[in-house]
C-alpha cells in the first residue's frame, strides 16, 4: 500500500529543484562571492586589486570590530537567558492548571515577532526619546525628574538599552517553539512527579529541561545565529553610536562596504561574521551538551 502512493523520484527531485537552487543561490553564491572579494582591494567599480590576505590581517588588527564581536557576544548572553529563558518560564505558567485564556497569550505572545524589526526599533526609540518618550513621561509624573535622561547616547549603558526591544519581540516567537515540544511531553509523567512530591520548580528542572533538550538547543542556536547577525535594531534605533558604543558585526560591515565604499575590506568582515558565528553557536551548543549530560547522569 505504501508502494503505490510514494512519489517516483524524479518527481521528488523536480519539486526540490526550484528552492534548492533558489537557496543556494541566495546563500552559497554570495558566501562565495564575498570570500573571492575578500582578497581584494574594491571600492565596488569595475576595477579591482588582488591584495592577498591583506584585508584579513587588517581586520585582524582592527579595533572596532572586535570591540563590534564583543558587543554581539553581550546580545547573544542576553538574548538566550532574555528571549529563551523567559519564554521557558513563560510557557511553564501558561501551561499550568491555574492559567486562563491560554489561547490568548499563545496569540499575544507571538504577535511582536510578526512585525518588522525596523518598526520595532522606531517604536523603542520613541519610548526612549528625551522630550517625548514615554519613559521620561512617566519619570516626570512619578516626580523623578532628576532620573530623566538621553537614553540612548550614554554610552556605559546604550548596549542594554537596545538589547531590550531585541528580547521583546522575540520572546513569543521561542515560547511558541517550546509550547510545542512540551505539549508533546506525556502528562501522566507530570501527574506521577507530582505525586512523588515533586514541586513545580523540580518538575521543571529534572523533567520538563532534560525531555526537550534539543527543541531547547535548537532554539538557542537560532537565537544565537540571529543575534549573531543583528542589524535592523541596532541601525534604526543608534545607527551604532554614540561612538562605537553599540556598534555590531553586520553594522559595521555595513558601514565599511556602503558608507566607506571599501567593498573588499567589507566582504572580510561578512566572512569574519560567517565563521565566528559558527564558532560561537559550536561552543555554546556543546557547553549546553555538557551541561545536560550533567543532569542526566545527576
């Protein structure tokens, strides 16, 4: 029976043929292309020099973009604990007995992550903004008058600040991921921890972490690859200053290759960004693997 209704598989090759080439020429391509670029000195005409790996021991020694690596490690630290671990506490309260209107959080939950991430960060500046922010409205009313400040030029603080609209909007995006792996759990493996006294921090810990472990390292490889890559935000609220204060990776890319022109020196940073991103999400993911073998042997 199974025999007669599985596709031939030419048939299943001419369905995957259109968004396999679309995908690697929409990734690989230009992976390649900016790697060829790379060992080039190209301000983006038709003319080009070879320079060797100039570019690459340039970058090597360039300041700004390991203080730009820095900056995204930080987000990536704040953005797991921020956007998966409050989706993680999130969806516990949401799937307890005690929780109503599940649907609605599930819906309201998710709703900021459909919106661009542009819009995102034009809202936030708004709620920043000095004179007419929000935040500086309420510290006025409240009598704090003296607590009222340009946010978002204090250089010691700007990279918390532009993290917040970044763990924000994502947070619903993780929790619906989570919902998911959780609700596949057996609830009868809860009703008998419960009978054993276990309480609900315990159920989380030694049941609910260790069962969906890869749902869980999934989620914290695309918060990690996406943070890696963070530009819409950063750009539109700080455009990377005051200074360099809240300068990132794809930002500074961005401002070499297209502000600067230095196409060549560019296309280095985005293969830079390619390979400590790899490096980053391979640490991070076994640091978890350690961890969690860890609880299960405990």
């Amino acid at each position: 029976m199974r025999n007669s209704i599985k596709p031939p598989k030419w048939l299943i090759a001419a369905f995957l043929v259109v968004p396999v080439a679309w995908y690697v020429f929409s990734v690989f391509i230009p992976l390649i292309a900016a790697l060829f670029y790379s060992f080039f000195n190209w301000k983006g005409g038709p003319s080009k020099t070879f320079a060797g790996v100039e570019n690459y021991v340039r970058l090597f020694l360039d300041t700004t973009f390991w203080q730009s690596f820095v900056h995204n490690i930080y987000i990536v630290v704040v953005c797991i604990v921020g956007q998966v671990g409050i989706a993680f506490v999130l969806v516990l309260m949401v799937n307890s007995r005690q929780a109503r209107f599940k649907e609605i959080h599930r819906t309201f939950g998710f709703f900021p992550s459909t919106i661009s991430a542009v819009y995102i960060g034009l809202i936030w500046t708004m709620i920043f903004d000095y004179k007419r922010g929000i935040l500086n409205y309420i510290l006025n009313a409240i009598g704090r008058n003296d607590a009222t400040q340009v946010w978002l030029n204090n250089p010691d603080k700007v990279l918390q600040f532009v993290s917040i609209p970044l763990v924000w909007q994502f947070i619903g995006y993780y929790m619906v991921i989570l919902m998911s792996a959780i609700a596949a759990i057996d609830p009868e493996i809860f009703d008998e921890a419960e009978l054993d006294g276990a309480n609900a921090f315990q159920r989380a810990v030694h049941i609910v972490l260790p069962l969906i472990k890869n749902t869980l390292l999934v989620c914290i490889t695309l918060c990690v690859a996406g943070n890696m890559k963070v530009f819409d935000h950063i750009y539109t609220m700080t455009a990377g200053g005051p200074g360099t204060s809240s300068m990132v990776m794809a930002l500074y890319g961005y401002k070499v290759s297209f502000e600067q022109g230095n196409m060549g020196y560019g296309s280095a940073i985005s293969v830079a960004i390619f390979v400590v991103s790899l490096v980053v999400i391979g640490v991070i993911r076994g640091l978890i693997n350690y961890i969690m073998k860890d609880k299960e042997a405990y």
